[in-house]
C-alpha cells in the first residue's frame, strides 16, 4: 500500500497545479481521493456516484475522455442531438465540467476508452487550498481561459517592458523649438532655416501658438515648383494642419502617431504652449536599428552589397525587438516589412540593368510574407504575375530577373526555398491566364499530393508592380472555393497531417533522434496546423485575408468557426510565435542560426502548462475538422 500511495503522490504533485504543493498538502488531497472506473463509450458519472449528485472533479490516471456539447437540433425530435466536440482529456488531466455547471451547459463527458480515474468531491479540494487562491483560479478557469490570461499578460509585460512605451517624449524632445512667425515672409524664413542648419521651422502667432510648420520639403514643393513668390507670407506654403502632442504623452505613442501620418516632425506642448520638437531621428537615435530606420536606408541604397550588409542588421533587429516585449505579431510585421523593402530594391536595381519590363508584372510574395508573420534568416517564397499581352522574347527579361532577384535575397539571408517556390522556376513564372488555369486545376480537380505544395500559393501578396493582376486572381479564387467542398475537404485532411506535440501522458511527443533530439517542432507541429485552419476557414468563407489573426478574427461567427474557437486559436497563435521569437532570439545573441525547435528544458513549468493549453486548443479544432471531413 506504502508503495501505491507512493505512486499516487508522485503523480498528483507532477501535474498542473500541483507541481510546487508541499507533500504534506498532496497527502492530505490523496486522503479525499475515491478511484474509480469507467468502460469506453461510458458517460460521466460513474453509475456509483451519479446517486450522490455531488460535484466531484475528475482526474484521469489512465485513458481518454472526451467532452462535447450537445444541442437540440429541432423541437419536433428533442432525442435527436448535434454534438460538437469541445475539448479532451488525458494521462494527467483534470476534468471539472462538473463543478461549474452553469460554465458548461448541456455537456456529456464520454469515455473514449476504458479509463482509470481518481475522484476528488470539489469541496475537500477547495479546502484543501483555500489558503492558495492562484490553485483554485487554475480550476475555475478552461485551458482556453487560462491561454487567454497568459496572452493577456504577456500583451501587459509587452507595454512594460518596451522602452519606448515606458519612456516619456520629455526625456526625447528638444528644447526650445525653433519658430518664425506667421507674418515673416518665405524668403525670412528660408534665411532664418540656414543660419540655424534646420530642416524645419514651427510657425506661431504674435502669443506663440502653433499655426503650422514648414520644411525643406515645402519649400521645393510648394514655393520653388509652384512659382510662388519669395515675398510672399510663409503662411502660402506651410502645413496648416498638424500634428502636435503633450509632452505627457510617451515616446512609443509619437512613434505611432508619427509613422501612421507620415511625418518627421512632431511639436510637442504643454498645456497648449509650444515647449519643444521631436524627431523621428531623435526616436531612432533612441531606439537604435528600428525597423523604420532600416527600411529607409534599404530604399536609399544603391547595390546588392550595401543591402547585403544591411540585411544582416535583420537578426540584431529581431534579437532587440524580443527583448523590448515588442509582441511577436509586431515582430513579424516589421521583419516581412524589411523584406518587402529589400525585394522592392532588387527589382528596382534589376530593372536599371536589364531596362523596364516589356509588359506589366507583379511580383508577389507567398507564405510567411505574405502573412506578415515572417522572421530572420526564413527562407523565400516568391512568384510571378506575368500580363497575357507576353510574347515569348519577352521571358528572358523576366527569366533574368527572377534570377537576380532571388539570388540576391540569398545573399541577404533569405535562403532559396527547399520546394523549388521561387520565381526562378518556370513553373511559378506564368501568365495571369497560366495562373488562373493552375487555381481552376487545385479546386476543381484537387489532388491531395498537388495541394501539398499548392497551398502555399493562397497565402499571396503583390510586393512590386501591377496589383490588379493578383488582385482577379483572388477574386475569381475565393469565388471559386465557397463552393468547392471536395477541395476544402482535400485541404482539410491535408491540413491534419501537422499534429500538435502532446501525447496522452501529459508530456509532449519530443523529436526522437537526429540533430534536434529531445525538442518539439514549434512552426510545423504548433504554428502551422493554425495557419492551416485559418486558410481553410477564409478559403471557405470568401475571405480575403491572408494575414493569420486578421483570418481568424473575420472568419469568427460565421459558419465554418465559432467566435469562441476563433479567440482561442488566436491566443494559441499568439503564444506559440511569441515563444518562437524569444527562443529564435536566444539562438542569434549566441551567434547560433534561427530555428524552431525548441526544448521543454528552455522554458519554465508554467509556459510548459501554458504550451500544452495552447496545443489542446489547436487538437480540439483539428478534432472538429475531421469530425465534419
């Protein structure tokens, strides 16, 4: 007995929330604990207990319980019942639908196979902790519920921890702000800029409120282009209507406010009185290799070189951004944005040398790009929108430019994709009349093997050129899909392939052998089956998205996803990239190269909880998926 109690006690305090309970607060929770049995397809309760009508939890020793809510499908025929699966339990978890009744309506809990569980009734297991609320929050709440507060707490830590967010424009600005008044003429003001070396002036009334600025930039613009005439009031030629902020504010919200208007100029006030300037130099001079600093010097530069040695400031970014909190779908963003800027100027120097393209194009980006959920050192997904006016001398001009292009992404860090995805492959280097025939092709007659590789090509962007030319391919695309159920079912079990980590045994199915031994596949195994689902369900809905979250938040209440089941693929999203970025940081500050494999021993006991919430998730709906295909 000693013994059997033994292995009781080791298992209890092994699982979540009992991992850091003192033995002595686990052998009082095993003194309330009854075992019992069900067989498969038997129904919570167990026929012993069901008499008592006491709520008890439910912690599985052995086997698999499945969870499903049940709804009448009409009046006439209440015997006859939708069931929707919600979630499952295995080695180690703690069923407790039957304590809080009213968070889980019409639910019936089923064995999936014979099963071996201990009892607990939820009362002793309440005053066994009734000193410890952090363990009794842990069973009021889902795995989705408790994912959801992790996500939120690491979106709290993001605006604590990001310095530009906890830093106020006060430490930033400079002081005072140069001006010249309304009444100076163009040519006063253009002679009072060059004695002091500025680029811009804040232009104020006779009681010093702002009324407008003037730059370098109006001055071409408004003044020398325009014929105005240099005795003319600065008002002819300065921006009336600006943006100004309170010194109160924070640097991270004149960043914003900064980049979403397009300026480079910020006056800053206090209590409505011109007290200062702020740059978008003096934010980037804070926050050393931003991304915005380092799309602008990509746009400037003038050779393969100097991008190649800009693209390797890319990992330094990354490595920053995660230390900063920055959230990962603002990482992901940034770094798909700096890709998009170093493609933009390949093509740019390509057409300087080989000349401007004989007939429309566009080049477009697939997959990661494309989604915006793009990180350092990935490797590149790109094609080729050709106009049918092609003729065929002209597919040696597009011929040496896929080339140019793609190698020199390579040389900038964005390996060549290992499929073959690129527009150097004449297979992706196609007509839009070509391209429509491919999508008719995948969704009229799919192919399961086709589709493999194919999908990719529904996650597309136009980085350069004719955007008119994707732009009918979608359209006819997501026309053709709301209708194609063969084809959403090929992608849906093709989809299923990807399975999260986590085996019944409350651990998670580790790679066995190679390289990356003892670790998990965060973007196959975690990453990519929601990416999948998200495609799927836009596919399906006629939804035009091809970013991840923007997917799962507009496909939310319709047919294909519950808004429930749509927050909780996002948390899920949410957290599985954010542990990918930190850990790919962690590799490239120890001059190790970005990968996704990462092991339990790198994170600590709560994120392993919380990893686990978040692959239940993404089985649950995987679960539903091939429950309908």
């Amino acid at each position: 007995m000693d013994n059997e109690l033994s292995e009781i006690y080791a298992f209890i305090g092994g699982i979540a929330p009992f991992e850091q309970v003192p033995l002595e607060r686990i052998v009082k929770l095993v003194s309330h604990i009854n075992i019992c049995y069900i067989t498969q397809h038997q129904q919570l309760p167990p026929d012993s207990l069901k008499a008592t009508n006491t709520p008890n939890f439910y912690i599985v020793r052995k086997g698999a319980l499945s969870y499903v809510k049940t709804a009448v499908k009409t009046e006439l025929s209440a015997q006859e019942r939708d069931k929707e699966l919600i979630g499952k339990y295995g080695e180690g978890d703690i069923c407790t639908v039957f304590c809080y009744p009213d968070k889980y309506p019409d639910i019936e809990v089923i064995a999936e196979e014979d099963c071996l569980l201990y009892c607990i009734e939820k009362q002793a297991l309440l005053d066994c902790f009734s000193d410890t609320p952090a363990i009794i929050h842990f069973f009021e709440r889902s795995a989705a519920e408790r994912l959801k507060n992790q996500v939120t707490a690491l979106h709290e830590q993001a605006m604590v921890d990001a310095t530009l967010a906890n830093t106020g424009i006060d430490q930033l600005y400079q002081s005072p702000a140069a001006t010249i008044k309304l009444t100076s003429s163009i040519s006063e003001t253009a002679q009072k800029m060059t004695e002091l070396g500025f680029s811009c002036l804040v232009v104020v009334d006779d009681a010093n409120k702002v009324c407008g600025i003037v730059t370098d930039k109006d001055f071409r613009r408004r003044c020398i282009a325009q014929g105005v005439a240099p005795s003319e009031p600065i008002s002819a030629i300065m921006t009336a209507d600006i943006t100004t902020m309170d010194v109160r504010n924070t640097a991270f919200n004149a960043l914003i406010a900064m980049t979403s208007r397009h300026i480079h100029h910020l006056p800053i006030t206090d209590q409505g009185q011109l007290c200062g300037m702020l740059t978008i130099t003096d934010l980037m001079y804070f926050a050393e290799q931003n991304a915005i600093s380092l799309t602008s010097q990509i746009h400037k530069s003038s050779s393969v070189d100097e991008l190649v040695e800009l693209s390797q400031l890319l990992p330094k970014l990354q490595i920053r951004m995660a230390k900063l909190g920055i959230p990962a779908e603002q990482v992901g963003k940034s770094v798909s944005a700096i890709t998009m800027a170093i493609t933009i100027r390949l093509i740019e120097i390509a057409e300087q040398l080989y000349g401007q393209a004989p007939v429309p194009f566009a080049w477009v980006a697939a997959g990661s790009q494309a989604r915006q959920e793009q990180m350092a050192q990935s490797d590149q997904d790109n094609a080729l929108i050709i106009d049918n006016s092609m003729q065929p001398e002209h597919a040696s001009w597009f011929e040496k430019l896929a080339t140019f292009v793609c190698d020199g992404l390579a040389k900038c860090g964005f390996i060549y994709c290992p499929g073959d995805i690129m527009a150097t492959n004449p297979k992706w280097r196609q007509t839009e009349a070509k391209w429509q025939q491919y999508f008719h092709t995948w969704i009229s007659s799919p192919d399961p093997k086709a589709l493999l590789q194919c999908s990719v090509f529904f996650d597309l962007t136009t980085i350069y050129g004719d955007t008119t030319l994707l732009a009918r391919l979608q359209q006819q695309t997501l026309a053709r899909t709301q209708k194609a159920s063969l084809f959403i079912a090929h992608l849906s079990r093709n989809a299923l392939q990807f399975k999260p980590p986590l085996g019944f045994f409350r651990d998670f199915v580790l790679i066995s052998n190679g390289d990356n031994k003892k670790t998990m596949d965060l973007k196959h195994n975690g990453i990519a089956p929601i990416v999948d689902l998200a495609r799927i369900y836009a596919l399906q809905q006629g939804i035009s998205a091809v970013n991840t979250i923007e997917r799962l938040r507009q496909a939310a209440s319709t047919p294909a996803l519950t808004k429930a089941s749509a927050d909780n693929l996002i948390d899920a999203f949410e957290f599985l990239t954010t542990l990918r970025l930190n850990h790919q940081a962690s590799r490239l500050s120890h001059g190790r190269k970005a990968d996704n494999y990462l092991s339990p021993k790198e994170i600590s006991k709560l994120e392993r909880e919380h990893l686990k919430d978040a692959f239940k998730v993404i089985k649950t709906l995987q679960d539903n998926r091939q429950a309908v295909y």
